[in-house]
C-alpha cells in the first residue's frame, strides 16, 4: 500500500527541512570530531617534552643507565601528529560538506563524506545512513538539480 502523496508546496517544504538538518548534522559532526581529536594535543606535547628532556632527567642522581630512547618518544610524537592532522582534516571535510548541502551542491562528495562517516560509530553511522537514504531520495535530486542546472548530477 502506497502513502498518500504530499502536495508539491508541503513536499518542497519536507525537503528543505531535511536538508537543513542533514547539514546541521553534518556541521554537528565536524565540529565534535575536531574537538575531540584535539585532546590529542596534550600527550602529543608530553611524549615531544619527554624526547627532550637530558639523559640525567631520567636517572635517580647516581648515572642510572636505564635510559628511555628518544627516538621513541619522537616516533610516537610524529603519529599523534598525523593523526591529529587528519582528524583535523576530516573535520573539516565533514563541515564542509554540510556547507555544500545547504548550498545544495556537489552532492557526490557529500556521498563520500557520508561513507567515510559511517566508520565513527554510532553518530557518524546514523549520520552517514541518513544522508544516504534522503540524498537517494527523487526529491533531494530535484533540489540539487533545481540550483545547479547544469550539474550532471
């Protein structure tokens, strides 16, 4: 049994408000996995400090030859770094792809962004789900087609 169709001026307005949220969503989303990976700051400046600190600084006074290796502490300095960046990046990403579905465009990379998404469990998926199935929907096409006509989209 099919639902009953909506007139076209409260079908129109449906869509809109769906794609307002799915991009308040998306600035949402953004926003927490830039903060979040942030914390990430704090052990990335310890395990830097630590690889600085003088071999003396480990011992108890005596010449302790128990020393830590530097290169440790810088090598995992350097991957708290890159992961910092792109949780920085895809935060980004992730907000920019709100901007563009309220700007009603580039609906492929809003796609990939939604796959990437799915991967941070449990908002990131009902985030990337959601978009999924809307932006599939014949309606959001139309609103994407209606402000760029000439995407291929």
């Amino acid at each position: 049994m099919n639902p009953p169709s909506l007139p076209t001026d409260i079908q129109t307005a449906v869509t809109e408000e769906r794609l307002r949220l799915l991009s308040l969503g998306f600035y949402i989303s953004g926003a927490i996995g830039a903060v979040l990976v942030s914390f990430l700051l704090i052990h990335l400046a310890m395990f830097a400090g630590f690889s600085f600190m003088p071999a003396s600084a480990w011992g108890n006074g005596k010449g302790h030859p128990d020393v830590p290796p530097v290169m440790l502490f810088r090598i995992v300095a350097a991957v708290l770094g890159g992961i910092i960046l792109v949780g920085w990046t895809l935060g980004g990403l992730t907000a920019y792809a709100g901007r563009c579905i309220a700007r009603r465009e580039n609906r492929t990379f809003i796609l990939i962004m939604s796959a990437i998404n799915c991967i941070w469990i449990p908002y990131g998926t009902l985030l990337g789900v959601a978009a999924f199935s809307f932006l599939s929907t014949p309606a959001a096409k139309d609103a994407f087609k209606a402000i760029r006509p000439s995407s291929s989209e």
